[in-house]
C-alpha cells in the first residue's frame, strides 16, 4: 500500500515464492509450522479443510505470503477478534543478512526461555532478516457466521454502533467494518454490487463468529432491534448463509478495486483514535476540492484514500496541512497496516507516503 516493497536504490528482489510447503499441523493445537512463500488464501483452505482457520484475513490473501504478512506484522479484517502476529505467531526461523539461521521455530504457546527474539522480526520488514519459516496458532473453525450490513445516519452514529456493539455481541464480535456513501456509489458504479440497504451516509459490516447458531442469532437479533429502534441505524440486513455472506463482504472486500478503476489512488492506512477519523477525510476533502475526484473513507476504522486525476508534491503539502490542523500527527500511524513506505521516515512526522 505505501510503497514498502517498491526498490528504488540498491534493493534486492527476493521471492519465497517456491518455499510453498507446509511443514506439520498439529490438529489439536490448531499449530500450523509452514514456510514464508506460502501464499495465504492457500493456507486458509489447508487448515479450514481440518476445522481451522487462520487468524488473519487480508484482500489481498490471493497473492500474499504468510512471511510478508508477518514482515509487515499485517493486521486485516480479523484483528479485531484475534488480535495481531505479535500474538498469533509462534516461533520463525529467520535468515540474517551473514547467513546465520535463527531458529525460533518454537511450537510451544508458553516458552519464556530467555528473550522472545520472534518479536524483533515480526513487522520488521527484512531489515533484520528474512523469514523463511513461521509458526502459527490458528484458532478453531466457527460453527456459525453471521454478517450484518447496516446504514448510519453520520459518523457519530456509527462510532455508538461500535461501542454497542461489542456492548452487546461481545464475545462473538468478529469483525467491524465501516464505508461512506462515496465507497458505495464507487462499488455499484465500477463492480456493480447493489447495495442491500436504503441509501445512507455511511454503512457498516458486523460480523459475528461462534460455535452455537442459535445463541449467536439471538445475540445479533437483539442488537439489531436496540440499533434499530434508537436511532443508530436507519436500515439493515442479515446474512447466514454463506453465498449471502460472502456478497455483503464483496462490498467491503472489493472497495479498492473500485477505487483504482476510478482513477489514479493514493491510499492513507491511517492508525488513529477512531472517534477523530473521519474529521480528518472531511478536512482533507475540504481542502483539496476539485484537485482530487474522491476523498473517501473505509475500513476497519483505519483508511483514508484520495482518487486523483493529477500528480504533483502540492497534495502531500496539503495532506500534512490537515493533519497539522486536526492535531494528529503527534498520535498517528501512517501505516498501520502496509508497512513502512519508501518514502516515510520514521524520525519525520510530516513525511507522509505517497503513491500506491
């Protein structure tokens, strides 16, 4: 997303592309020890076919490896329910820049033999070493999935419908994610996917995820009815069967690729207190008006994206202006999801990433 893997100086291109094998699962443990060129998509289906699942779910899950995603330290859309790598992962065998094999390859959950050297190397992108095997503890297969889309008034409204969503759903709370009307009418202009509900400003993904289907309708029933009747929601539907889940997550999933079929993107994986999110996209449409076709903000609490019909430095001036402006700089991270971008430097607040 912000330019990570583009090479620019002296860079290497490395592919794990042929380190495909999964070297054991343990299918009590739910431990899956695989090496880094395995691509996700692929892994997820190895282990759902054993009644698990992995415990990161990305867009790009098609084309990723697993040691890119724990390079990257990827997030996606279960993070809300799982957690991140740092505490999924369990052990990486890791190739430093001498040759030396590291060998954390651990399949142990507790292991406090001295330091937790895995921790150096997830998220750090091949600056430390590169990985070549990782183990990973895969939670067990829900037995029910429920996906809820819903339309919010404004931005206020779906920030309540968070809170009262893990409130209320707790436990089996799987995944909150969030769309303006812009992503829609993109999403229906390009791809063609109908909207289930009445046209709104925002509308967000619930999903829940458990082991008894009866108790988890109930739940997400009764947090439906309270949405509803006070005013957080003005429409809503519900999904259980699997060719329904998946449509209403293709509306989520596949808002990138209407963007890029707009026009040229530049994407922001924003890390920021969600209650000031969206203040930031308003500001930031505000001041770039007609340079830019679409200001737009999704995901899982986290992404800005500007559609641009030019290019030039004045848009990162502009950017920098409005974050300066709404005081966000000194609690945000640029990339919280996509890694660090060729062109941020960590020491510098204001450098900002460009181009995806």
């Amino acid at each position: 997303m912000v330019g990570g893997s583009v090479p620019v100086f002296d860079e290497i291109i490395l592919s794990t592309a042929r380190m495909n094998k999964v070297l054991s699962f343990h299918s009590v443990s739910g431990i899956l020890v695989c090496q880094a060129g395995c691509v996700l998509e692929e892994l997820s289906h190895y282990v759902e076919e054993r009644d698990f699942i992995m415990p990161l779910d990305l867009g790009a899950k098609g084309s990723c490896h697993i040691g890119g995603n724990v390079a990257t330290n990827a997030g996606g859309l279960r993070f809300l329910r799982y957690g991140s790598l740092h505490g999924t992962v369990l052990g990486l065998e890791v190739v430093l820049a001498d040759g030396t094999i590291l060998d954390c390859l651990t399949s142990l959950r507790k292991d406090n033999t001295g330091y937790d050297l895995k921790q150096l190397f997830i998220g750090s992108e091949g600056t430390l070493g590169v990985i070549t095997a990782v183990s990973i503890l895969c939670p067990p297969k829900p037995r029910a999935v429920n996906v809820a889309f819903l339309g919010c008034p404004g931005f206020a409204e779906v920030l309540q419908t968070f809170s009262t969503c893990k409130g209320m759903l707790g436990e089996i709370l799987s995944a909150f994610e969030f769309m303006d009307a812009v992503c829609m009418q993109l999403v229906g202009r390009y791809l063609h996917l109908a909207s289930p509900v009445q046209e709104s400003p925002f509308y967000v993904l619930i999903e829940t995820s458990g082991s008894n289907a009866g108790h988890d309708a109930e739940k997400l029933g009764s947090f439906l009815e309270h949405a509803l009747g006070s005013g957080l929601v003005t429409d809503g539907t519900m999904a259980t069967d699997q060719t329904k889940v998946k449509m209403l997550w293709a509306l989520r999933e596949r808002i990138a690729e209407a963007l890029s079929r707009d026009g040229y993107v530049y994407k922001y994986d924003l890390s920021l207190p969600v209650e000031r999110l969206y203040d930031i996209v308003t500001d930031v449409r505000a001041r770039l008006g007609p340079h830019a076709k679409h200001v737009v903000g999704y995901g899982h609490l986290g992404n800005l994206a500007l559609i641009r019909s030019d290019f030039g430095n004045w848009i990162r001036g502009q950017l920098v202006i409005s974050f300066r402006n709404r005081g966000v700089l000194e609690n945000t991270v640029l990339s919280a999801v996509g890694g660090i971008s060729v062109c941020t430097d960590p020491s510098d607040k204001t450098s900002l990433p460009v181009l995806e």
